[in-house]
C-alpha cells in the first residue's frame, strides 16, 4: 500500500515540497523522535509546516488553534493531511503501519503514562499514520479520549478494521473541523 500511495502521491509531494520551499524559510521535511512498537523510538518523517525552530524558545508544546508557529502553507497541509505523506517511508521502513495509534514524542509520552499508566498499550501495536482516534476525534480531541479509541483498536486489530479505517480517513480528510488544533487555556 505504501509503494502504490507513494507512486500516486509523488507528484503531490514535489509541489508540497515546492510549495514549502516559496512560503517559508527552512527544510522542506523535518524528523522528530516517536516512540513506535513496544517503546522503541524512531524518527517520523513529515513535511514541515511550521515556522523553522518553532519550538526553541517554548520547548515541546502540542499545536494550539491559531497557533502562530504554523506557517500559512502549513494550515493548508494539516487540514488537508499532506503533511502527513512523508511517513509512508517511514512504513517502508517498517516503524509505521497505514492505520494504529498515532505516535507521539517521548516528552509527551512520559506525561500521558504518569497520568495514565494504561497510555502504554498503545505501543503493543506499530504505530499508523492513521487510526481510530483520528477518525473518530479531532486534533483537538483530548489525549485520554484519543487514549480510549486507540485502546478500542487494539481490541479489534483485523484486516477489516484496517479497511474501514482507512476508508473513513478519506471522509476526514473532508471535513474541516477535524484538523482544529487543541483548545488553548
């Protein structure tokens, strides 16, 4: 699946990549650590779509809606998923999968297992660059809601609830609202 999406996505992403370059300084891809199967950590691969060095003077924050570090191609990418194209080398590589829980930073992961220890078995399964929770909630759906669906997945892991998972992601990738970014405080 990844080889035929990355042959029919190629020209997608050389304008993305194009696209990226004319809208702001900096690489076109960046990789940030993920922690994958069983709590190994990878590097994820995904065009860029915020400014360069957006968290070095804020450190690790998750994306807020009106965030100011996404550059305006960026707000484009991420509701329209494109950012996204780059993991399918990361499936080639066999770190990813299509569809499982989406994998986070280890800052971030250390967080969610503090506040809730069951936030480890969703590193039972490779992560996806799409899932249940991704279909089911929204960027700003909350970490323990996101929790729930993939804990759902995990349950019902099956080549069918791979397929419709993947064919309900196309239906968001319609929809507006599921690519709004976290409530602020």
């Amino acid at each position: 699946v990844a080889v035929t999406a990355l042959i029919i996505l190629s020209p997608v992403m050389l304008i993305t990549a194009v696209m990226i370059k004319l809208d702001s300084k900096g690489p076109v891809l960046y990789s940030q650590e993920r922690v994958g199967l069983y709590g190994k950590t990878f590097f994820v691969h995904k065009f860029r779509s915020m400014k360069q060095d957006a968290e070095a003077k804020c450190g690790p924050v998750l994306a807020a809606e009106g965030d100011p570090r996404i550059t305006k191609f960026g707000r484009f990418m991420r509701a329209t998923r494109l950012d996204e194209l780059p993991q399918l080398f990361n499936v080639l590589k066999g770190e990813m999968s299509i569809v499982g829980p989406r994998p986070e930073r280890p800052f971030f992961v250390k967080q969610f297992i503090a506040q809730k220890p069951e936030y480890d078995y969703r590193h039972n399964v490779k992560p996806g660059i799409t899932g249940l929770a991704q279909i089911a909630g929204k960027y700003n759906t909350s970490a323990y809601d996101k929790l729930i669906y993939d804990l759902l997945y995990i349950q019902d892991v099956s080549v069918k609830t791979d397929l419709m998972i993947m064919l309900q992601t196309f239906k968001v990738l319609l929809t507006k609202s599921s690519t709004e970014g976290v409530q602020g405080k």
